[in-house]
C-alpha cells in the first residue's frame, strides 16, 4: 500500500526550514565552543591521568604523582616512618589522601609581611 504525504502549506514548510536553520546554528555555537577535538582529547586525557585525585586511598605512584615527590623520596619517608602510611599484607604501601594534605601542612613557612612593598 502506497503512503500519503501530508500536504504541507509553503508557511509551515518556511517555519520548519527557519527552526531548523536555528537549531543548526545553535549546534555549531556549541561545537564552536568546545575547541577542537585535539584540545578536548587533551583535556580528556589529562582528566584520566588525575582522576585518581579523586580517591581517598592512593598507591605509592598516586600518591608520588599527588605530592609531585620521587617514588624513592616516599619510599624514604615511610621507612623512617615520616609520612603516615598503610601496608596491608606487608608489601604494596597505600596512603589516605587527607593524611597526605595534613601532613604537607604540619610545617607551613613562615611569612613576614615587608611593609615596604
């Protein structure tokens, strides 16, 4: 069985044709917006690296990354027991991430105000 188009009137069809020239525009304001797909992979990719910002038990590479220190300058600090840490099984070594910011701030520098400034 053969379909019928519905007739359409020229002024619907106008409207529609104006809509979804609107609607076209709308989407390439978006796009334009986003950037390029390079840059917004870049930002997808860095995203997933910090991802593990997120958590609140790193392992030793997170918690490396996390302080921006060596993994050896934390192997350091937890065998002279410096830095609070955990070794579930008595191997791998994990940190909770709170711990980490409390102790980075157990020493601030101390500032002094020069006046002359």
């Amino acid at each position: 069985m053969e379909q019928i188009e519905p007739m359409r009137d020229p002024d619907s069809i106008n409207m529609i044709q104006l809509r979804l020239t609107e609607r076209v525009k709308q989407l390439e304001d978006i796009i334009g917006q986003l950037g390029s797909i390079e840059i917004l992979l870049k930002r997808i990719k860095y995203i997933e690296d910090h991802l593990f910002m997120t958590k609140e038990i790193l392992s030793l590479n997170e918690a490396s990354d996390f302080l921006n220190a060596s993994k050896s300058q934390l192997y350091k600090l937890t065998r002279t027991l410096a830095i609070p840490h955990y070794k579930p099984g008595g191997k791998a070594i994990y940190f909770y991430r709170s711990e980490l910011l409390e102790w980075v701030k157990q020493n601030p520098a101390k500032v002094t105000v020069n006046k002359g400034i």
